[in-house]
C-alpha cells in the first residue's frame, strides 16, 4: 500500500500543470460528433455505399485512434505509428482491385519504420541490439527486427523513447533515480514489446493504449512502502499487435 500524505495536493497539482487536459476532450468530443453523424448518413442511406466497407472499418479505427493521440502533443510519435498500421491495412479496403495484404506487407514495413527514423532523430540512438548499461539522463532505444538488454544508472533520470518494430526490449531502471517532476517513456511498439524493470517504491502512472496487444502492470509492490510524490514516472503511449509489462523484483 503506498503511503501518500499529499495525494490531495499532488492530484491538484497535476490538474494545475496539464492545461492541455481541455484541448484532449475537445479533440475527442469532436471525433465522437464526426462518427455519430457518419453513423447517422449511414442509417438513413446517405452514406455512399462505396466508401461504407472502409469508413465503418477497424482499420479505420485505428486511424482514429492514431489521429487522437498525435493531436493530442503528448504521443505524437505512437500515433503517427498507429495510424501507419491502420493505413497498411486500409489500403487493400481502397484499392480493393489493384492491391492485395501479400504484396503490400513488405512495403508498407519499410513505410512504418522510415517513419520511426523520422520521428527518433531528435536524440540520437542508441544499439539496442546488444546488452549495455548508460548513464544516460535521456534515452532514444529503436529496435527494429532485433532485441536487446538496456540499464539505466543515471542519478537524474528524466525519460525517453521506445520504438520497437517486430523487435523487444527490457529495460532495467533500478539502478537509476527519478529527476525531479514529472518524467515520461514513450513507448510505441508495433509487432514487438517492452518491458520496464522499475523499483517498486517509485510512483508510476500507465498511459499506454493498447491496440489488438496488451500492456500491463505486473510490479510486487511490498507492503508499506514509502513513495515519493515529488517525482512521477509516466509510461505513455501504444503497443499495437503487440505487448509489454511493468514490473519490479
């Protein structure tokens, strides 16, 4: 049971410091009002039938999906990737006589991790193939079609980036210490995972979407435990067909 004496003041604070909470539901009212008048042209017949089997599609929803949380600033890079998958599916549903899922596989892979290069170009990379401790306060790991054994020793740690495709990676954080604030790991994993290794009295916060995968919280948290608000470690992001954990010794 985590001890928290200022879990009123935090959970304020935090409301406080994210204004951009108003923008989110604004965005997801106005995709809601899109689908419901869809859904309404739909029922009443004004909806061409042409284009019903690809707008009233889960890959359509994926889109969706993806469009929310790169509108949303916070997960640009996992909705970018979400809606490059809803798309690589999407395609066969448009071009139903010229394309086919054999032969737009390959391609659409190479479209989905040039634009993983894209959008990880800011921090730099660091080989993820191989096992390997950083004392790094910033990560940028990509894996792609590979694996690999990550530890953090860094005394201020202050988030990163993980981008797997068809690939894994266990990071282990037990050896680091949280900067003050709030920080955050990205994850976006698309046919792959990610396991994080946290030590068990940190605060953690899970904002990852799962889309046809899972993403879980499996910490042994011991009870009594002491956590320090001050310092917040938040998971975002997605894992689409794909999986990833939390967890502690």
């Amino acid at each position: 049971m985590e001890t928290n004496v200022n879990f009123g003041n935090e959970d304020r604070q935090n409301r406080h410091d994210h204004p951009h909470i108003k923008n989110n539901r604004a965005i997801v009212g106005i995709v809601l009002v899109i689908v419901g008048v869809f859904l309404v042209m739909r029922n009443t017949g004004l909806f061409p039938e042409t284009l019903e089997h690809v707008i009233f599609s889960w890959p359509m929803l994926l889109v969706a999906i993806g469009l929310v949380m790169t509108l949303n600033g916070g997960e640009k890079t996992a909705g970018v990737i979400v809606m490059a998958v809803g798309g690589f599916f999407l395609i066969p549903r448009i071009f139903s006589e010229t394309f086919h899922n054999d032969n737009m596989f390959w391609p659409s892979i190479f479209i989905i991790i040039g634009i993983i290069f894209i959008f990880t170009k800011r921090h730099g990379w660091n080989q993820p193939s191989t096992k390997g401790i950083t004392g790094d306060d910033y990560f940028d790991f990509v894996n792609v079609f590979s694996g690999g054994e990550r530890q953090i020793v860094s005394e201020n740690f202050k988030g990163g980036r993980i981008s797997s495709v068809f690939g894994g990676i266990e990071l282990d954080l037990t050896k680091a210490k949280l900067a003050p604030g709030r920080n955050e790991i990205e994850i976006a994993c698309v046919f792959g995972g990610a396991t994080i290794i946290v030590p068990d009295d940190w605060y953690i916060t899970i904002e990852v979407t799962p889309i046809l995968g899972g993403f879980s919280d499996s910490r042994k948290l011991s009870p009594g435990r002491t956590v320090e608000m001050s310092k917040q470690l938040v998971i975002k992001g997605a894992v689409v067909f794909g999986g990833g954990e939390v967890k502690s010794y």
